[in-house]
C-alpha cells in the first residue's frame, strides 16, 4: 500500500484566526481561497477595515460607522457616524432627547449656514456686542 504526499494533512493558513479547517494538502488552495477566516476590506471604502469574512455581514450591518441607518426622526438613511451631528443639524435636538421634538417640518435646505458671519471687522465687537 502506497501513501500519496498530497494525503498529507495540513491546517488552514487562518488557523491563527479561528478557523478550524484541516484536510489534504490538494483541498488545501480551494479552502483557502474561499476560507471564512479569511480577512477580507469592509464593502465601505471609508471604513476601509479587514474583517473575518465569516463576519463580515455582521460589521457591516451592526458595527461599521460607514453604514447606513435610518434617522428616528425623518427615517432618512444616514451614514452611522454623521447620525449624531445629523440629529442636531436637521432637527435641532440633541441625540439622547430623541422623542422630545415635536417641530419636524421638514423641506429645509440642509446646507444653510448655521452661524452668518460678515467676517469683516465684527470680530472684535462681537465680544462687547451686549
Ligand atoms: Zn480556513
Ligand atoms: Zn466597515
Ligand atoms: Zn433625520
């Protein structure tokens, strides 16, 4: 009886990510090619991150801050990092007083300005303005 070098047994290159695989050397490429364990970049080029392929819907969905989510107040889907200053800009409350806000007219531009400055020589007299 004749053992074959491709029957030797090998363990996933991932191994040291958690990944329990361990087969022939010959099933050894196409694991890894397709391994779970394997790090892949976030699907948002912002984010940029390298998860676990196996978790990868997980981050995207409940951990990224590139992620889109609704907004409990206009349901419009903002990136989870801009929620926050999203909640304050579009509907003037801050975010732990959600619920609060009764005035939610909605149709303003959201590029206003919030602070009109001229910039000119108002800078000095607006400290002494009251
Ligand atoms: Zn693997
Ligand atoms: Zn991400
Ligand atoms: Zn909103």
């Amino acid at each position: 009886m004749r053992r074959e070098v491709a029957s030797v047994v090998v363990s996933c290159i991932f191994s040291s990510e958690d990944c329990p695989w361990k087969g022939e050397v010959r099933h050894f490429e196409a694991h890894t090619v397709g391994c779970d364990f394997q790090k892949v970049k976030c699907v948002h080029p912002e984010c940029g991150k390298f998860v676990k392929r196996i978790s990868l819907s997980y981050h995207v969905e409940s951990e990224c801050k590139f992620r889109l989510v609704a907004c409990e107040l206009c349901q419009s889907q903002v990136v989870f990092r801009k929620l926050q200053m999203h909640v304050s800009r579009e509907h003037q409350a801050v975010y732990e007083e959600i619920g609060s806000c009764n005035d939610h007219s909605h149709g303003q531009p959201s590029n206003a300005p919030i602070t009109e400055r001229d910039g000119d020589d108002n800078m000095e007299s607006s400290l002494i303005n009251f």
